[in-house]
C-alpha cells in the first residue's frame, strides 16, 4: 500500500511541480466580522484588537478571520518574543498561508521592520476549485509588506531567520504520504537540524504538533538531535477549535544576539 500511495504522489507531485496550473486571481468576498462571538471570546477580541494593530485584519471572511484571530491568540498566549529593530520570519510548510495576517499582526508589533517569508514544497497543489495553494496564498498576503510565499523545499532554503514557526511538520511517515508528498521528503530528523541551523544565534523556532503522539515523537527527534527546548503543553484558543488536540515547544538557538534589541 506504502509503495503504491508513493508512486501515485511522486507521478502527481511532479506533475503539479511542471505544470504550475492554477486558475487566476483567486478571491474571497468579505464577510460581517462583527459579533462573531459570545461575551468571553469578544472580551479576548477586544484585548487584542487593543494590543496589536488590526490594520490587516478585516476585509476577510468570517472563517478566515477566525483561522487568524486563532494563529494570533496561540501566538500571544505561548510564544515570548524579543522585540529586534528589524526582525526576520520563516513559516516552514505554510500550505495555502491562511493565517499569514494572524502572524504579520504578531511579529509586526515587536520590531520596526518585519520581513515574513513562508515555504511550502506542494504550491502548485490544486483545490477543487482549481486554484493552487500559490494563488490562494497570494491572496492571503495580499498587502503585507515585506511578504513573500515561495514554492520551494525547506531544506534548499540558506538563510538566517530571528523567528521560525512550525504548525504541524510531518513527524510520521504516514500522515506525510496520505499528503500527497513523496516518501524521498521525509525527513524529520533534517529538517528539524536545518532549521535549528537556520536560526540566528538568540532566535527562537515555535513548533506545534497535531495529537500527543506526534508532540512526544517531536521531542524525541530534539532529543535525539540533542537540541533544547521547552515545552509549552497542550495549546487552546477558543477561537477555532480544532478536532484533534495541539501541543507546543518552544527551541531557542544558544546565545544572546543582543546587539539589535530594540532601545
Ligand atoms: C500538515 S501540513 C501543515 C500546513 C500548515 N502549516 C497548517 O498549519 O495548516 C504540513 C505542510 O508542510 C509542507 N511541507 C512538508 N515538507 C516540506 C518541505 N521540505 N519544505 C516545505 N514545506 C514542506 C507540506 O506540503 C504541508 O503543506
């Protein structure tokens, strides 16, 4: 069965990588984004929209703003930051960037200027609706400034980041193949080094993992890479509930870079 899901994703994988069809200009009509939620969640709205500025975060439909309000709220909630004059941001394996605003919205409050790439190896997969997960993320970074999607392998990626977010990396063979992807891409143990390597000294990399049997399989690859970290627990924002339970760790690459804090 293994042998047979790979060979069916390495012929569509590299189809989809030749081809790069997409439809064009993919859209989403904005929706009402008030009263969306009961008192307690409005409250934690509230501390947000007062705590960073939500310049970007309107015109988008109610699901997408949930998806961003959510990504912030975990953000807020377990991800200490230092705030650098110029900060530089990967998103390792960003799909179609969904929650690229709820990001930009973060980072941008700790520096004066951000620059955010996100990565994603299957860009060219198609929805059913026959744009790509490169258009659609065009769409979701629509007017960040300093924003760039790029369709492209993590590992061939050189370059020092302050800050990498990692929302679900594939830590089993399994859930990687029914993806879509290539068994030649997994890497855990790699990739997890390469973007270890792709911090700057003091900077610090957010994981998180689907289910605590893949959050214990992640902290056994740092372990077995002898790569500290701490672990943040289960994390919740009642924002978007997913199905399945999340878990974060937090990696900081050893020694202070405390030329560049901001005064
Ligand atoms: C489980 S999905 C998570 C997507 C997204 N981060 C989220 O939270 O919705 C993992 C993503 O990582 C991407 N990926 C896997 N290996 C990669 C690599 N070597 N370079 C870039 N992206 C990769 C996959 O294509 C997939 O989109």
């Amino acid at each position: 069965m293994k042998f047979f899901y790979n060979l069916k994703n390495i012929f569509d994988f590299f189809l989809r990588r030749k081809l790069k069809f997409s439809l064009q200009n993919y859209e989403e009509i904005p929706e009402d984004l008030s009263n969306l939620f009961g008192a307690e969640l409005k409250q934690r709205e509230n501390d947000l929209k007062k705590k960073y500025t939500f310049e970007y975060m309107s015109d988008m439909t109610q699901l997408n703003y949930k998806e961003n309000l959510y990504m912030l709220d975990i953000l807020d909630k377990y991800f200490d930051i230092v705030p650098y004059e110029n900060i530089k941001v990967l998103d390792i394996g960003s799909k179609n960037w969904n929650y690229v605003r709820g990001q930009y919205t973060f980072f941008q409050k700790y520096c004066k200027a951000l620059e955010l790439k996100g990565v994603e190896i299957d860009a060219y997969r198609l929805y059913w609706n026959l744009f790509s997960r490169y258009e659609v993320a065009k769409f979701y970074k629509r007017d960040l400034k300093n924003t760039r999607y790029i369709p492209k392998d993590f590992m061939r990626i050189d370059e020092k980041f302050d800050y990498i977010t990692w929302f679900l990396p594939f830590v089993r063979e399994y859930p990687h193949i029914r993806w879509g992807l290539p068994l030649k891409y997994f890497k855990p143990e790699e990739m997890l080094w390469h973007a270890y390597f792709s911090l700057k000294t003091g900077g610090k990399m957010f994981i998180v993992n689907q289910s605590e049997i893949e959050y214990n399989i992640q902290k056994r690859l740092l372990d077995a890479c002898a790569i500290p970290y701490k672990e943040k627990g289960e994390i919740i924002s009642d924002f978007f509930p997913f199905k399945y339970k999340r878990f974060a760790l937090v990696v900081t690459k050893k020694g202070i870079d405390d030329t560049k804090l901001l005064k």
